[in-house]
C-alpha cells in the first residue's frame, strides 16, 4: 500500500494568498505570508487543500468582479429619456414639420420620456464582494497571522481591528 502523499502549497500560492487578502506587496509582508504557509504545512497541512480552495473561490469571483459590465456595476432603478419614439421620425431623419403634417399628427404623441437611476451599490457587485469576503475571512482562520497584513476593509482587519478579537465573557 503506497503512502498517499501530504498535501503541499503550491508555487503560486503565496501571490494568490496576498490578492485574496489584499496584502501590499512588500519584502516583510510577503516573508509573513511565506511563514503563516510553512506554519499551516507543519502544524496542520490537512488544511492546505481547504485553503487553496477558499483561494480558487475567491479567483473565481475575482474574475465575475472583473467580467461585469458598467451596466451591471450600476443596477438601473429607473431610466428616463425624452426622445421620438421608434418609428416615428422620418426617413431624413426629422420629425413632421409641414402644416398639414402637424394637423394630421399630434407632435407631442411622438415623444417618449424615459428615466434613468441607478441604485449603489449594485446588488450583483455586493453579493460578490460578500461572497469573497466570506472566503476570505475562512483564508483567515487558516492564516490568523495575516490579519494584520490585510487592507481589506470588508475583512474587518487591519490597524487596529481583527476577526479574531471579541469581549471576553464571564459566567
């Protein structure tokens, strides 16, 4: 019976772990990455398959983020426009403008009026973002010692702050 062989990082873990925590790319920023990895591997590498998980999720959803349009980052609520309605004007590109042509049509029934509002943030934009922070913040209890590395502010982390801090309870 061959040994099954222990899960490993891989090479291009160490970027994605700082993308997926926003981390600066800075000399003692990425040596703490490379620590909180090699920790994660001697103290509990059963873990490593989990995080390169939460990885590949939050790549995934880094590429939906990156994939949507201007239109669907602004979710219309309502659109507005004043123009001639389709059909409406002329093969030269004018409206009705003889006597007879304005006694035969009523101008004002040729015009549409169309709002437009946008509603911020999008709701496709947000679930994502809260889809990457969810991953993210599993990343973190993985690799606890990156919170403070972290810029992202739907993480909760950084100066001062940190998941893993809360009042302690007394019975």
């Amino acid at each position: 019976m061959t040994p099954t062989p222990s899960p490993a990082w891989q090479p291009d873990d160490l970027e994605a772990i700082r993308r997926a925590l926003s981390i600066p790319v800075q000399l003692q920023a990425l040596e703490a990455i490379a620590a909180a990895m090699a920790g994660l591997l001697q103290t509990h590498p059963a873990a490593i398959p989990s995080a390169q998980a939460e990885l590949a999720a939050i790549a995934l959803i880094d590429q939906q983020l990156a994939g949507l349009s201007p239109e669907q980052l602004q979710a219309p609520i309502e659109v507005r426009r004043n123009s001639a309605i389709a059909g409406a004007i002329g093969a030269d590109g004018e409206l009705p403008v003889s006597k007879a042509d304005v006694i035969e049509y009523a101008t004002d029934l040729l015009r549409e009026e169309v709002v437009t509002r946008f509603q911020q943030p999008a709701p496709l934009d947000l679930l994502l973002r809260r889809q990457r922070a969810s991953h993210g913040q599993a990343l973190l209890l993985m690799l606890p010692s990156l919170a403070v590395w972290s810029r992202d502010p739907l993480l909760g982390t950084g100066a001062g702050s940190s998941p893993f801090q809360v009042a302690m309870a007394r019975s």
